[in-house]
C-alpha cells in the first residue's frame, strides 16, 4: 500500500512538468482574383526581425500552417510581388498557450487588397517636382487614395479592382494635362500618359500675435506683368485685379485657417496684408515681402505686431473714476467720470487686468487680447467696506462679533471686534442685516440693516437686566462625584460640583440649559433642565434620582429578563440592541438575568451581578443559527436525506434533518461569528432524489436566517437507448439542453445498449453518441442511433536512418472543403485521420531539426476507403544544451536563451531554462555560427558570465553552454512590518535578521512605529530569516512566524504576524503536519527502495508522456492541461 501511494506521488509530480512544446498557428491566403498563390510566402519573424521560419501555402486553397516551439512575441508577415497589395501585411502576436489565437485554433487570413497604380508627373519636358500632391479618384469622383511625388515626379497608389482617374484636382500647382483614366483588373497598372504642370503655387499665411490664424485679411500681390489666372487648381478663389501707379495689384482674402493660395508664373512680385476692424488699428510685421518665383512653390508668413483698446471701471453699472488702472499687476493708467480708459501699444497675449481704489475690492479680468479679439470686458467692484463700532461698559469680550446676514444671496459671516469694539469689513455687494455677537449684552439696535449694494458704508453703530438662579439634588443614596455644568445654547458657561442646593448668580437674559454629569450608574427622570431668564429670577429647578443603572454591551439582538434575588416582585424585561444596552432597576442588590437569541453568546444564560455594577457586562455572540430546508411530495422513512456543508477551507460537515414538517425536512446547524464574510455552499444528498437546485451557495454575513436555503426533491428517472447494429464501446454522452455544460456519460454494452440517470426528465437531454471510426444516425426519438464505418487514411512517419517511428512529428492536413487539421503524432510515429470528405488533400509534415522528402504531399480519399502514407524524414539541425545558474550554484528558471546566426541570414532560435535551470535550443542549422546568449531586459539587474558563446554548429549537439547570472546591484534592502494580532504593541520591541543561525543584524521599534528596515546587505543569494528576538518571545508571550528570503535581489519586503502564544490545550494539529509527516516516511522508504523503485518510475513516466501527447494530438486543451499549465507556472 505504501508502494503505491509512492508511485501516486511521483506519477503527479512527473506529471507536472509533461508539456508538449509545439504550437500550431495556421490560416488562409484569400483573394478576390485568380492568383497564383506559389509565388506567396509566409514568414515567421521575431519582434527584432530575425526569421524563425518560413513556409509556401496550398496551391488551391490558400492554407498555410506555422508551428510554434518556444512561447512569445512573433511577426506572421507575408511576402508577395511588388504591386500585389494585402491586408495586413503583418499580425503581431503573443503566442502565450492560453488564450491565443493559434492555441485557440482561430485562423490568421490575409487578404488581396488591390494592386498599384504608378506613373510620373513632368514639369514641362523635365522631371516633375518631389512632394507634389495627387488624387486617385473613382468613376463618380469619389476620392479613393492621396499620395505625393518622389524625386523625380514618380508616383504610387494601392487600389482594388476598378476604373479610376489620376488626378491633380486638389494639387496646389497650375496643371497642363491634371488627370490620368486607368482601369485595375487583376494586375499592377504602370500609367502610360504622364501629368504636366506650367506654374507652381505661392501659399501666404497671416498669423495673429499668438501664431493662431488670421482670417478674412486682405493681402495685395503687385507685379508688373497682367497675369490671367486661366489655369487655377481646385479650391482656389480667383483674385481681384486694379491697376494703381503704373503695376497690376492683386488681392486676395485668407481663409479661416489663415491661408490663401495663388498660382504665379516665374518673375518678380511684392505681397502686402491689410486689416482694420472699428477703432481698433493693426500692424504687421514684416510689411511686405518680395517673391521672386522660379520653378518651386513659394510659402509667405506674416504676422499681427500690435494695437490698440480701452475698457469701463464700473459698481453695479455706476462709474467709478479715480480708480487706478493694473495690467498684470503693474499701473498703466486712471479711469475719468465715466469710468473709461484706454490701453496703448498692446500686444497679443493674456493679460490680467484690475482696478485699485479704497474701500473697493475689484474683479480682475483675465483676457486674451488678439487681433480678433480686442475688446476688455468691463471691471467690476465685487465688494465694497462696512466700518462700525459696538459701544459697551467695560472691556469688549474676546471673540466677540457682529454677525453679517445675507438673506438674499443665503451667505452669512462674522467680523470680530477690535478692543475697542470697532469693526471694518469688505463685503460682496447685497443688503445686509449686522447682529451683535451673544457674547456681548444686550444693545441696541438688535440689529442694523446696511444698504451695501452700490457704494460703501462707514457709520454703523450700536450702543449698550441679571438674574440668580436656585436649583436642588434629590438622591436616593449619597449623591458622589457629580458635576453641575451651565450651558447657554452656544457652549457650555460654567461647572460646579453638586450640592444638595446650587445657585448661579449674575446672568443675563438668555436661554440657559443645566446638564447633570458623573454617576453613570444612576438613573435620573431627567439629566438636564431647560430654563429662560427674562425679566426675574429663576427658581425650583430639580434633578431627581429614579434608581440605578444596569449597562449591558451585545454584538447582536437577544430579548432579556431580569428579577431582584431578594424580592422576587421585582423583575421586568428588555430587548438587547448590538451595541451598549442601559435600563433601570430600582434599588441596590443582587439580580439574575437570563436572555435568549438564535445566536450563542460567549456568557451562558442566566447569569448573576450586583447593583451599583462595578463595569458593564459584555456578550459576544459566538455562532449564529441558520436553517435549510428540503420539501419531498411524500415523506418516507425508508428514505434518507442530508446536506452537506462545505466550508471556506473546503471540509465538509454532514447535517442531519432535525424535524420534519409539512412534507418538509428541516436542517439546523450553527456557524462560527469567525467565518463571516466568507462562502458556503450546501449540497443536499440521497441515493434516492434529485434535488433542485443541485446545490445552493450562501455568503454568511454574521446574522442568524431561518431559511438560508430552499431545495425541492423527487425521485429520479433514466435515460435509456441502443444501436440499431449492436456495437459496444460507443461513448454516450448527454448535455442538458438549458446548460449544456452538465453532462453525464455512460458506454454501450456488448448488446449496444445504454442507461444514463438518474435525471429530472430524459427529454431535457440532448444525446450524443461517439467511436473512432464510425458515424451515427440519430433516430426520431434523439435515444437511439444507426451507425455506418467510414473511410481512413493513415500516415506513418519513420527516421531514414534508423527506420524506426518518428515522434512529436506536427502534421498539418488541408484540401476539400477548407478542411484543415494540425496535429502532433505521439510516440507510436503514425496518425489515423477518419471520416474524411472524398477529394483531394495536402500533407504536411514538420519536425523540428527534420527535412522530408517532399513538403508537400498530394493525396487522393475516395468515400468508403482507406489510404496509408509512409513519409521519411532526415535529420538536419542540431541543438545546443546548457545550464543558467546563480554565482552560488543556485538553478534559474524562466530565463530566456537566444542563438542568432547573422552570417546566415539573422536566423533565430530560442529556448526558455526550466525549474532546473536547463534548456536546450533546436533548429540549429550545420556550418552556421551562432551567438548564444541570455535574453536579459535592459532594466535587469543581472548580468551574465560569459555574455556570449559563438557556436559554430557541425553535425552533432553542443553541450555545456553554460552561463552564470549575477546582480550589479550594490546591496540589498529589507523593508519590514509588523502586525498585531489582538495583543497591544509593547513600548519596544527588537527584531532579528539572520543567516545560518547567527544574527547578522538587529531593528529595534518603537511605539506607536510598526516598521523597520535591514541595510547595507550583500546580494549573495543565501537564506537569511527575519524574527522576533526570543527574549522578546519570552517577555511578552508572544508567538511569530520567522520570514526567510533569499537575497538575489537588490529590495525585498517582509511581514512579521505576531499574536499572543496559545496554551498547550489550544494547539491542534493540523490534518496536512499528519500529511506531512507521512510523505517524509514514504520519500524515505523510496530513497531507500531505488532499485526497486526505478523500473517502476520509468514506467510511469512513459504512459504520463503518452498520455500528454494524446491529449495534444485531440487540438483541444483540457480542463487537465490546464490546471497541469497553472501549476507549472506556480512554480516559476
């Protein structure tokens, strides 16, 4: 028994590192004409460009197919003739294994787009200009395509089929011959007749100050030759034309985007801009500007150099003169009666623009002043000053206020006094109400409204009954440590201590509040009294004792009674609220209080205390009750139900029913208040129903649910069926309609027959039935089937050498009906495809450091009938093994290996290092050599020993090509953190950092600090363990997980849990130590068992290694693979 659980455990672990490397990646060439397709390749290319491999497609469908060896980033490009245009001309794709294109078995197409259209523009009888701008138009003048001339006037468009115009149209140039027709069919055009041009264009931009555009600006071109302007390019605007002194003036306008285009001949010419807007003059630098045209377009700039404009000072739209004008914080001018002024020598930009008066507070106007955007809006006074004075006997309060309401506007505010009870304030225009402050007495008038809403106010002024209050104490005991406060309804005045009697002296009119405080456990009928004086004195005011308070704090809801031990007439009942309880009792003693709740507190009930109560009593409730049910038609004891719970750590607790009612069984069971937040999930069961829903998930939130869950329970039926011919060894397989992803199987007997169930109702199910070799004919009930045998064609791959099978061979399979198939032949060298359609197919076989004897193989498949192909392969290229490792020795994982060969043709090959830290890189081809090198990222911190090996390779493997990883990295740092796990944090604490059992380092904390650090540390890949001092364990008895990391990087950061130690009653063992401890006997009993153990492990790893390949040569990764993927990259 002990032996097989051994072969069980290594069988998982080979499992785990069993992957086939091979990954397919295939799609179509298509076209829209007949083309012949042996002319295309398809190249396999790395991110910088070296080729990986490369293949031709199948000649009547286009299929090609590219296998994947190392996982990455790759370039799928196609290379066609020049002037055959395809899209796209490249896929970059990250072929990751998972969720890839090629993993998924998606095509990778590229389309015939079009063919070139290309021909030569001509100045006169010369080469044409580079850059000059053309148009590929269609029949109906759509624009199709744009391009520009290269040196010497020649040109380029990619286009589909179709009849086309070339075309200056939009070209910038005074054309002879402007368009060109073609017609594309299912070849590049070269155009025949050349495009002329006689003139070339002038284009003249007018900037504002700012470098935007300057629209709708006249700019003059005078000459002294009358030109025509016969030949003008699209869009164009034809100039005016005058005469002034003896020269021809033409004038153009720019457009919205500041521009305007003219066509001249060669000669001698002068431009001049022009504008002027209202009062507002412009300037333009330069002036004018001379052009002498030869045979080149010309390009003309001008821009705004500055001008003029003037603004309004205004409150309320009233002016205000005398106001001091501020641009950009610097005074440049004064504002007249009508509270206008003028800015000179103003250049385009963004100015900040305010006025400056007293008892004003004036808006700044931010502007961008422009050619086209001249006028400042007007500055406005946002506030304006209130002064007063508030006239008392005596000194003014500190603090004390006048209060500023705007009703209007729903603003208010306060301005403090001075000593002397003075007050100035700037306010946003508006009509105020000023309010002493209650600090100061009382004044009159009560208030002042202030009109403040177009000029300032300088003249408020306000000009300037106590009474004694008694009080008394009533207890039922002596009354200690109590405190009588005063409060008026702002703040609290005063505070004194507790007397039988009290009174307060001296206070003026106002609302006033006495609060009781201290004597927490005692009752009051009220803890504060509200009183009013007026015009007298107050009297009679009382706070009078009721009994003694009992405080009970509760994290849930409980209904609670209490009774005096003494006096069994007194009693009475409350209901507990989560949180801090308070009720009465009414006099001193010993009481018994019970409650009850549906969760289960950590003080059993009844429980006894004593009034006056020394501190509360505490309940935390403990586990929370919850209750499924499951409702049957008919209830019989014969038949038994149970659910199971299965908890976040995934056990499973059995409940059993604890009653039944109503043709419903009920389930009652408790979860701990520790598990909230976390998912649970209940799974009725029976050997007898099925149960809706199957199963039911519930999130426990700490509360208590009579209902958490609902199930419904009847008894199952089964679904039966055969084949017509009796064959055994169908695989049957039914898939609920509704989710087909619930599936039950079953297998045919020797009499063709099958039974699948139970289920809730047989019709529900879509049946499917399947074996390798034959189809099946459902029949009209969907259970039953005819079966006929199809046709077969077999491959067998052999070594030509050896003669012997050839394994992991990726075959690729296309032809009738864009059939295609990729698949990798396991050990056995041989693949039978079945029931394929009749017509011609394609074979083609790949084996990396193989060539066949032909690529391509053609092959016949007539329905009804088997073929068989034996296809020999040589070996052509080798490989190169080797080993990454750290300085220590350590083995390094993940770490890609590239071989590049630049003397023949920028090959690539590559491999990544496995958790043993060896690779091994295939495809090398003989007489080539190679650079071999780690592939480290430039923002690594490792370096490698040697950087490079230059490999040359012959007929035969290269072996230890071995390189050393190091960090450059000066030193490493450990970040630490300390979290406490209900216990307090000493006032110190000292952490230590060790290797090999030594201490190399110490940190002390301090509180409240919860971190420390570990510096100067060398990267030398050694162990190192972060804990707490054991003095300190034993001081405060505390318990900590050590932290070990291995130095290898140049940062690492820790965590230190630290919990008070567990009594020896509450340590458990955990099922995974009994685990534990029994692998570590059986790795034991292996090691010294090796000769008995090997021939057995060989074994498992030959049927683990065909197994893999099996599942590889079905193209659909299971759900097996996957989790075998996800643990392999666990480990890197």
């Amino acid at each position: 028994m002990i032996l097989r659980i051994v072969w069980l455990f290594l069988a998982l672990n080979l499992w785990g590192f069993c992957e086939c490397k091979v990954i397919s990646c295939g799609g179509f060439i298509k076209s829209f004409a007949k083309i012949d397709l042996t002319k295309i390749q398809v190249k396999l290319l790395t991110t910088e460009g070296n080729l990986k491999y490369e293949t031709e497609c199948n000649p009547n469908n286009g299929y090609f197919m590219i296998p994947i060896y190392n996982k990455g980033v790759y370039v799928f490009k196609i290379f066609a003739p020049h002037g055959w245009i395809f899209a796209p001309e490249s896929i970059r794709i990250d072929v990751n294994g998972i969720d890839d294109v090629c993993t998924k078995g998606e095509d990778i197409n590229f389309s015939l787009h079009g063919f070139t259209v290309s021909g030569k523009v001509k100045s006169g009888e010369e080469v044409g200009p580079s850059q000059f701008h053309l148009g590929l138009y269609s029949s109906n003048g759509t624009l199709v395509s744009e391009t520009v001339t290269s040196a010497g006037g020649d040109y380029e468009f990619k286009a589909p089929p179709g009849e086309y115009i070339v075309s200056t149209v939009r070209s910038e140039e005074c054309v002879e011959r402007g368009s060109v027709s073609v017609q594309v069919i299912d070849t590049p055009v070269t155009v025949k007749e050349d495009i002329k041009i006689s003139g070339h264009s002038v284009s003249i931009t007018v900037n504002k100050e700012d470098g935007s555009a300057f629209a709708n600006i006249d700019v003059s071109l005078t000459s002294d030759v009358q030109l025509q302007f016969n030949e003008l390019p699209q869009h164009y605007t034809r100039p005016s034309i005058t005469q002034k002194d003896g020269q021809w003036v033409y004038t153009i306008k720019t457009n919205s985007d500041g521009t305007t285009q003219i066509c001249l001949p060669p000669g001698k010419y002068s431009a001049q801009p022009s504008y002027k807007k209202e009062s507002v003059q412009f300037s333009f630098s330069p002036s004018q500007a001379p052009i002498v045209m030869k045979s080149e377009s010309q390009k003309i700039s001008f821009r705004v150099s500055g001008f003029s404009t003037h603004g309004k000072v205004n409150v309320n739209k009233l002016p205000i003169s005398g106001a001091t004008i501020l641009v950009n914080n610097s005074p440049r001018t004064e504002s007249n009666e009508q509270g206008s002024y003028q800015l000179d020598e103003i250049k385009e930009g963004t100015y900040a623009i305010t006025a400056k008066k007293k008892h004003y507070e004036f808006d700044t106007v931010t502007v961008e002043l422009s050619s086209s955007n001249p006028v400042i809006p007007d500055i406005t006074a946002k506030k304006v000053e209130v002064c007063g004075t508030v006239e008392i006997d005596g000194v003014i309060p500190h603090d004390s206020f006048v209060e500023f309401a705007n009703e209007a506007a729903n603003k208010h505010f306060q301005v403090l006094l001075d000593a002397e009870g003075h007050f100035c304030e700037l306010v946003p225009l508006g009509t105020y109400t000023i309010t002493p402050s209650h600090e100061l007495p009382y004044v009159t008038p009560k208030a002042y409204k202030a009109d403040l809403t177009a000029s300032p106010k300088l003249d408020v002024r306000f000009t300037q009954f106590k009474a004694n209050v008694e009080a008394e104490l009533v207890c039922l005991d002596e009354c200690k440590d109590l405190v009588i406060e005063l409060h008026n309804t702002e703040r609290k005045l005063l505070e004194i201590p507790a007397k039988q009697t009290f009174k307060f002296s001296e206070l003026s009119p106002d609302s006033y509040i006495l609060k009781l405080r201290g004597g927490s456990n005692l009752c009051w009928e009220n803890e504060e009294i509200k009183f009013t004086i007026h015009s007298s004195d107050v009297k009679g005011l009382k706070f009078k004792q009721q009994g003694y308070a009992v405080q009970i704090s509760s994290t849930h809801p409980a209904s609670s009674k209490w009774e005096s031990e003494s006096n069994k007439a007194i009693h009475g009942s409350v209901e507990l609220k989560p949180g801090e309880n308070r009720f009465c009792v009414p006099s001193v003693g010993n009481y018994k209080i019970s409650f009850a709740s549906c969760h289960e507190f950590d003080v059993k009930s009844p429980f006894s205390l004593t009034v006056p109560m020394s501190s509360p009593i505490a309940l935390n409730a403990q586990r929370a009750k919850l209750t499924a049910s499951v409702k049957v038609s008919k209830v019989e004891k014969d038949r038994k139900l149970s659910i199971q719970l299965k908890n976040p750590d995934g056990s499973t607790t059995s409940i059993e029913n604890s009653s039944i009612k109503d043709s419903t069984y009920l389930f009652t069971f408790y979860v701990d208040h520790k598990h909230s937040g976390n998912d649970f999930e209940l799974i009725p069961q029976s050997d007898t129903y099925l149960f809706a829903p199957e199963t039911s998930s519930f999130k426990f939130n700490g509360e208590c649910d009579i209902n958490v869950a609902s199930f419904k329970a009847e008894v199952g039926k089964f679904i039966t069926g055969k084949i017509s011919t009796p064959l055994s060894g169908v695989q049957v397989k039914a898939s609920l309609k509704s989710d087909p992803t619930k599936i039950l199987t079953s297998e045919t007997d020797a009499n063709g027959k099958y039974s699948i169930g139970p289920v809730w109702n047989e019709k529900d199910y879509a049946i499917e039935v399947e074996k390798e070799g034959y189809k099946f004919f459902p029949q009209e009930d969907g259970f039953n089937f005819k079966v006929v045998k199809l046709s077969q064609l077999k491959i067998n791959f052999l070594d030509s050498q050896t003669k012997k099978p050839l394994p992991e061979v990726l075959v690729s399979l296309s032809g009738a009906n864009d059939y295609r198939s990729n698949n990798i032949i396991d050990s056995s060298g041989s693949i039978n495809y079945i029931g394929l359609p009749p017509g011609e197919y394609f074979i083609r076989p790949i084996l990396q450091e193989y060539k066949f004897e032909d690529n391509l193989i053609a092959i016949k498949i007539k329905e009804g009938e088997t073929e068989s192909v034996t296809l020999f392969g040589e070996r052509y290229a080798y490989s190169v093994f080797g080993k990454v490792i750290h300085l220590a020795g350590q083995p390094i994982s993940s770490v890609r290996v590239d071989a590049v060969s630049q003397e023949c043709g920028n090959i690539q090959e590559e491999d990544t290092t496995d958790a043993t830290g060896l690779y091994r890189i295939r495809g090398l081809k003989p007489e080539c050599t190679y650079r071999v090198r780690p592939k480290l990222e430039k923002e690594s911190i490792w370096r490698a020993f040697p950087q490079y090996y230059e490999v040359k390779t012959e007929k035969a493997d290269k072996t230890d090509i071995n390189f050393k990883l190091f960090g450059f990295a000066e030193s490493l740092e450990v970040f630490g953190t300390t979290h406490f796990e209900g216990v307090e944090m000493p006032q110190t604490l000292r952490v230590t950092l060790s290797k090999k059992l030594e201490t190399v380092q110490e940190a002390v904390l301090h509180s409240p600090s919860t971190v420390f650090f570990f510096q100067n540390m060398s990267i030398d890949f050694q162990d190192y363990t972060v804990a707490l001092d054991p003095s300190e364990i034993s001081k405060y008895k505390f318990e900590a997980e050590p932290v070990t990391f291995n130095a290898n990087t140049s940062f690492i950061a820790v965590k230190l849990h630290i919990r008070a130690q567990r009594k020896a009653a509450d340590v458990e063992v955990s099922k995974s130590s009994y685990f534990g401890m029994a692998l570590i006997v059986l790795i034991t009993l292996a090691f010294f068992n090796q000769s008995k153990i090997k021939p057995v492990v060989e074994q498992i790893v030959m049927n683990v290694q065909d197994l893999v390949l099996a599942n590889i040569n079905r193209n659909q990764p299971t759900s097996e693979q996957e989790l075998l993927r996800r643990r392999r990259s666990k480990r890197t």
